[in-house]
C-alpha cells in the first residue's frame, strides 16, 4: 500500500502547533525586550510600565498584550516566530486564547 490516509492524518496531526500560550507569550516577550527600540516601542504603544510589565507577568491579559504588539507589526510577527522556532500563527493563536 502505498499511500494510507490513517497515515497521513496521523502526520498532520503530530505536526499542529501544541505550544502553551503563555509560555509562548512569556518567550514572544523575551524576544521583544531583546532589542531596546523595540521595547521602548511595545511599552510606548501598550502603555505598560515597566513596573506594571513585571506585575502582571501572570495576566492573561498583560501576555495578550504582547502577542498583540507583535500580530500588529509583520514583520515583528515573522521575526519572532522565526526566533522562537514557531509559525507565527502559532503566536496570532496564542493571543486568541490569552485574551
């Protein structure tokens, strides 16, 4: 038998993105604190205080944000997942679920 749809289906399946969003988020940011421009920028555009950043590295809301920061800006968005060795649908579905 050459070709085996089980298989295939099997495959695919393996291959869906199983990453955690807040983990991802956590990374994401990382990323983003990575490089001062960008930073400065995500804590221009967030309105977050570096104080408020640290506070609510726990929040749903506050990891939310900088997937949204990244999803707002392509090439960001592909910069990071490349980085973070992810598809970078796999950060604009992290912040759907975060949100």
């Amino acid at each position: 038998m050459l070709y085996s749809p089980r298989k295939a289906l099997t495959i695919a399946c393996a291959n869906a993105s199983t990453h955690d969003p807040a983990a991802l988020a956590l990374q994401a940011l990382g990323w983003v604190l990575g490089d001062a421009p960008r930073a400065e920028r995500f804590l221009s555009l967030t309105g977050l205080t570096p104080d408020e950043l640290r506070a609510g590295l726990g929040d749903p809301a506050v990891l939310a944000a900088v997937l949204e920061f990244l999803c707002g800006h392509e090439a960001d968005l592909i910069a990071a997942a490349d980085a973070l060795s992810v598809q970078p649908g796999d950060l604009a579905a992290a912040q759907e679920y975060l949100k």
